[in-house]
C-alpha cells in the first residue's frame, strides 16, 4: 500500500513537472493516466521493494553528497592522466569484495564505481567486484572499502 | 545579478566544454578498449553535469529546470549501466586488458 502512494506521488510529481498546462481537462487526463499506470503496474506485480526503495530515501542524500565529491575528484585524476599521457597510467584489473547483504546494496556500488570515471565495474557476482581501474592505486583505495562502507549504511535494514 | 548570473552560466558551461574536449582526447589517446572507457567517463559525468548546470543558471522558468534536473539524473542513471553493460561484453567475449600495474603489494589485500 505505502509503495502504491509513493507510486502515485511519483507519477502525479513527474507528470506536473512535465505538463506545464493547468487546465482542467489537461488535469483530469493526467490523473486518469496516473491511475491507469498505477492499475497496470500492481495488475504486473512489478511494485516491490526494489522499483520504489522508500526505505532508502532518508539516507541518500548523504551518500549522494560524497558520491559528488569522490566523483569530481576522480574526474580530475582521469583529466590529468590524459593529459600528461599514457605514460602516467597503469591500468589493472582485480577483485573488490563487498560484504554488503542486499542485491540493492551491491547495485548501488557498483553503479557508483562506474559512475567515477577511473574505475568501471565490469563483472558482479556474489559480491565480489570485478573492477578494471585507470590507475592500480585508484583499485587499492576501492579495496580499503571506503565506499562499500558507505553504501552498507545506505542499505542497513 | 543578471550578469553575474551570466557569468556564472558561461563559465559552467565552458568548463564542461572542455572537460567534453577532454575525454574527446583519451578517447583517442588512451591505448586500449577498458582506458577509454575511462575517458569517456569523464564526459559523461562533470562534463554533463556542467553543462547542464550552466544551462540552468541561464534563468528558464521551474518547468526546464525540472526538465533538466530529470535529464541530469537519467544520465547519472543510465551511463553507468550502459558502461558496465560494454565492459561486461567486453570482458565476457574474451578481450583481455592491458594491465601494467605492479600487484605485489595488492595481491595480499585482496
């Protein structure tokens, strides 16, 4: 029921942003759509935990906070490597291990291990990580586990 | 403040021009598939969110900043998985890296 509303916030929000016209017509349509969605989807049986993670809303700003950061940061390491040029890097490949309990949680970081330029997640399985690095330092910063740190308090049930 | 706006406005979006211009030269520079990703990594995440955030400061009504608020998270949600799906391919269909880092000293961390 409580995914059901957030659902239905979620769709009345993306529409009004999206509509710019406050007529009332244009207004009834949008909620018949809403609602025809919101039946099509529970009809599916697609709203679980996973297509609307409320749980997680409170807690990810924070994260996304230094998410930004670790993102600009990496972002001017790459920069600097193509600058200076291929001399300046060394590429590795290796595993990271995650201890993080939930499918979601392991989403979340590899997502944001490919999001930061420098590093891409290429294979994951069981949590284990399989990370392809610019530069193998950035690979041993991963594996002190920071970020993973980080996304377990995301996750924490 | 409508200049100030301005300038702020231009010079997000000539930072993310370069940072565009930026990832355009690993792309060509960097020698193997996996280093470019890198690359191009760098384009789709400062540079677009620059560029987007410059354009936001160019003072269009609340609906284009939702609109490109939406357009900006869809990148942040969409690159990485279209990145790790290419790598993943890559990986799975037997293109080995090029890997010149030393691991002695991560090999015992692992």
């Amino acid at each position: 029921m409580r995914q059901t509303i957030s659902l239905i916030i979620t769709l009345s929000l993306f529409w009004l942003m999206n509509s710019g016209m406050y007529k009332p017509l244009i207004l009834g349509l949008g909620v018949v759509s809403v609602f025809f969605v919101v039946f099509m989807v529970r009809r599916m049986d697609v709203l679980d935990f996973e297509s609307q993670p409320m749980e997680l809303l409170p807690r990810l700003p924070r994260y996304y906070a230094w998410l930004i950061k670790e993102i600009v940061v990496s972002n001017f390491k790459v920069v600097k490597h193509i600058l200076v040029g291929n001399k300046s890097i060394a590429p590795a490949i290796s595993l990271v291990h995650s201890d993080l309990k939930t499918d979601m949680g392991e989403v979340i970081l590899a997502n944001s291990i490919t999001l930061t330029p420098g590093t891409v997640a290429v294979e994951l399985e069981d949590g284990d990580i399989t990370v392809h690095a610019l530069h193998g330092a950035d690979l041993e910063g991963l594996q002190s586990g920071e970020m993973s740190r980080r996304v377990a308090q995301v996750e924490r049930t | 403040m409508e200049m100030l706006l301005e300038v702020l406005s231009g010079s997000f979006l000539l930072a993310g021009s370069l940072l565009c211009l930026a990832g355009g030269i690993g792309l060509i520079r960097f020698p193997d598939f996996y280093t470019r990703m890198h690359a191009s990594g760098v384009t789709e995440t400062l540079a677009t969110s620059m560029i987007i955030i410059g354009l936001m400061l160019q003072n269009p009504g609340v609906l284009v900043l939702m609109k490109l608020l939406i357009i900006w998270l869809l990148i942040l949600l969409t690159s990485p998985t279209s990145g790790h799906a290419l790598a993943k391919a890559a990986y799975r269909s037997g293109h080995k890296p090029l890997t010149t880092y030393n691991q002695e000293s991560s090999s015992s961390k692992r």
